[in-house]
C-alpha cells in the first residue's frame, strides 16, 4: 500500500491530526539576522530575517525540531515549511532564485522526521504535506484604490510560481499537497492550474482514488461578514474550487474556533469532500498576540466534533503542541464526518 492508499484509509477510520503554527514555534528560539543566512547569503544585501521559509536552508535543525514535536503531540500530517515557498513572495528578499531549492529542502526535512516516526510505529504512519500559500499578491483585487483596474500580478504569473513549487515540494517527497490560507479564489484556482499541469507532465492522475497525490485547499474567511477577502461566500468558495478531485476542503487562520464554526457547517452540509479545520488559537490581544490556552481551543472544537463537521483537524496562529495534543486526545472520542453524495437531483 503506497502512502496516498494509506491516507485515504486511514481518512475513513479516523478524524487526521495536522500540525500546529510554524511561525509561532519559530519565535520561540529567538533568532538573529546571522541564523537566517546561509554562507552563500553571508553579503545579501537585504535584511533576512522572518523569512522563515529560508531556515530549512540556513537552520535545517530548527524546523526538524518543530516537525518532530508536533508529531510527538500526536499530529498525523504534518506541513512543509514552505507558506512563503513561492518565488513571487520570496522577491521581498530577493530570493526568487531560490523558490526551488526552498521547496525541495523542506519537503526533503519534514519527509525525514515523518518516516522516522513511521518507521517506529508502522501502525500510525505519518504523512507530509507541501504547504503552498497564498502569495503577498492578489489575482482579483487591485492594490491601487485610484485604479480599481489595476492588477499587481496576473493568473499566469502566479501559475508559473506556484508549478515550481509543486515541483519543489513533489520532488522534495511530499504526500499531500495543501493549497492554504486561501483570500482570493483566483490566487487558489491558479495553484490548483498548476497541480493539474504538473500532475499531466508527471503522469499522475488528478483523483487520489484513483493513485494521485490527494489535494487539499483550505481558504479563509476574514471577518464576520463571512466572506474572503476577495468577497465570496463560503458556499461560492466551495463551488469556486470544487472542479478539481479534491482530497478536501476547509477553513483556516483569521478567526477562532468559535468563530468558525458555522461557516464550517456550510462546508460540512455541502461538500462532496473531507472537510479540514485548523483555526487560530482565539483572536489576537491588543498586541497581535494569541492568549488562548490549548484546553480552551480544543473545548471550542469539541463543538465541530459533536456535530460530526470535520475529518481533519489541526492549528493554525497561535497553536503549539500542546494545542495539538489536546485537539488529538479529544479527537479520538469521535468519529470522521461521513461523506454523503449532496445536490445529486434525486428526489
């Protein structure tokens, strides 16, 4: 049984754990300038630092460490340190040349610390999944409020950086890939462009039934509208990406669990998918901090839980560890969301 089998197995057995925050982990270790150049950054001329895609180059133990604890706190997926991976946001620094290299090392160093622990527990085999973000640009909203026409970046544009990712990633020994974080749809649809072109040049098929690599998309309502940022609906957001053979479909960051959950409920009613949850730990303080304890998070998600909504479940802002632990010790009480075929016209 390849990984992919092995996931869609274990999919309908149990709600899967994915990881917590990457970058809430990362300021724990508090590091300079110095630790996020490699020798061959030692003259870049921009600031490096916060770019914290670059530190599986520069600091590959660090986000060893992270995977390692997260799946240590019972996550069952864990994601690729690639939110930034693309060559359109690495520009920022200058790295542009080094979307590749960024992809291939992270996918390669989350690969290592999921077969280990895999390989110690074959009962609980662990996956990984490429993380591709929504980039620092907008494919649908221009960012000059004098020309409203404007775009900062073009569909075609963004599919070019988001193929070499895949590339990247897939190359790397990535299982999953997870297009998150999702603002603008048209962002999201030029990923899934992309997936389908690299998936063709490979060879593989678009369904994970059918042998593909399983694909997820997680996108993000930014306020109590309910909307993305980009203006749509959860349900147009679902019917938006709904084209592809997703392996599933979800929400993520921007709010709480709390303030998820009935927008979840729309996607747990209607998609024809798995159904992903990994909100932040609460809303952020006065000080863009998150306060909210794992205990509470995991009592919020017990909610989503009951009503049978989610199949995956993890953190986002904010979560550590101990957020995960909480989430997979609650998690094993209750079962998956059962897919059930929707709108189908029989009466």
């Amino acid at each position: 049984m390849n990984r992919s089998e092995q996931l869609l197995s274990l999919a309908k057995k149990k709600i899967l754990i994915l990881d917590g925050a990457m970058g809430t982990m990362i300021q724990r270790y508090k590091l300079t300038e110095e630790d996020f150049r490699t020798p061959d950054l030692a003259h870049h001329p921009k600031a490096l630092k916060g770019n914290n895609d670059l530190l599986s180059l520069s600091r590959p133990e660090v986000i060893k460490a992270i995977h390692k604890a997260y799946l240590e706190a019972g996550a069952d997926i864990i994601e690729t340190n690639t939110f930034s991976g693309t060559s359109i946001a690495q520009e920022d620094y200058g790295l542009q040349h080094l979307a590749y290299a960024i992809n291939f090392e992270s996918a390669k160093i989350a690969r290592e610390v999921a077969d280990d622990f895999t390989a110690k527990n074959p009962e609980s085999p662990r996956f990984v999944a490429g993380a591709l973000g929504p980039t620092n640009k907008t494919a649908s909203i221009s960012p000059d409020v004098n020309d409203p026409g404007y775009r900062a970046i073009s569909f075609d544009q963004l599919a070019a950086a988001y193929k070499e990712q895949v590339k990247g990633l897939l190359d790397g020994g990535a299982d999953i890939l997870l297009v998150e974080t999702i603002f603008d749809t048209l962002n999201a649809k030029a990923a899934l462009y992309a997936i389908q072109q690299v998936f063709e040049e490979k060879g593989l098929p678009l369904s994970p039934e059918e042998g593909g690599i399983p694909v997820m998309i997680s996108g993000t309502i930014t306020d109590a509208s309910g909307r993305t940022l980009s203006g749509q609906t959860t349900e147009a957001f679902l019917i938006s990406v709904s084209h592809v053979p997703l392996f599933s479909v979800g929400l993520n960051c921007a709010l709480g669990a709390k303030e998820l959950r009935p927008y979840l409920k729309v996607l747990a009613d209607n998609a024809p998918f798995y159904v992903s949850a990994y909100p932040n730990a609460g809303l952020p303080n006065e000080f863009g901090q998150y306060d909210q304890g794992a205990q509470e998070m995991a009592g919020q998600i017990e909610a989503f839980l009951k009503e049978g909504h989610v199949n995956i479940l993890g953190g986002c802002c904010g979560t550590t560890p101990e957020h995960i632990a909480a989430i997979a010790q609650i998690a094993q009480k209750y079962q998956p969301r059962k897919i059930e075929i929707v709108n189908s016209g029989d009466e």
